[in-house]
C-alpha cells in the first residue's frame, strides 16, 4: 500500500550511485564525467523560444521552412529546441545588424 505522503526514509540506493537526499534523485558516477558543455545544453519549449527572440510562432516555423531558424528536435510528440542553437542565431542576428551598421 503506497502512502499518500512522502517517505521520511532517505531513498534507496544502489552500488556506486550516490543520492540527493532533498530531490530523490540517484546520480551514476559517469555523469559526474560529462563534459562541461554537455551539462550546460538545455533543451527549450516553442513558448521560451518566442520569448527568447521576440518574434512570433508563425515566423519562427516559417523561418525555419527556409533554414533561417534552428530546427526542433521531437520527443516523442514535443518540438524542442537546443537552447545554445537558439542563442548562437540571436548571436547572428546580433552580429550581422551590427556588421550593416558599421
């Protein structure tokens, strides 16, 4: 029978995996071999995109029928953008009004 509460037992671990005690969550020892830059990828929703950049949803998917914009990766039925592509084409952007002005 589950409780509808949490456990006050710490969580459940295995061999040389360690535990977060505060968010339950097991941590195997190769992740703690990940590089830097693969730790910090982030995968972002259409909503945080369109805020990222400002433009609207028909232009995002527009833009990115003519491979102006990065495109989404699907789970399972959900378009996620890789967050550094996102900020590496406002880079762009950023740099190529900035090369007209000049």
């Amino acid at each position: 029978m589950r409780r509808a509460f949490p456990s006050k037992r710490p969580a459940a671990k295995t061999r040389g995996q360690t535990v977060n005690h505060d968010r339950r969550e097991l941590q195997a020892p190769a992740a703690a071999a990940q590089t830097v830059s693969a730790k910090s990828e982030r995968l972002i929703r259409l909503p945080q995109v369109l805020t990222l950049v400002g433009i609207g949803k028909t232009t995002v998917y527009a833009m990115i029928k003519s491979g102006e914009f990065p495109r989404p990766r699907k789970v399972r039925n959900i378009s996620l953008w890789v967050e550094s592509e996102v900020q590496n084409w406002i880079r762009g952007v950023v740099e190529d009004r900035g090369e007209r002005q000049a």
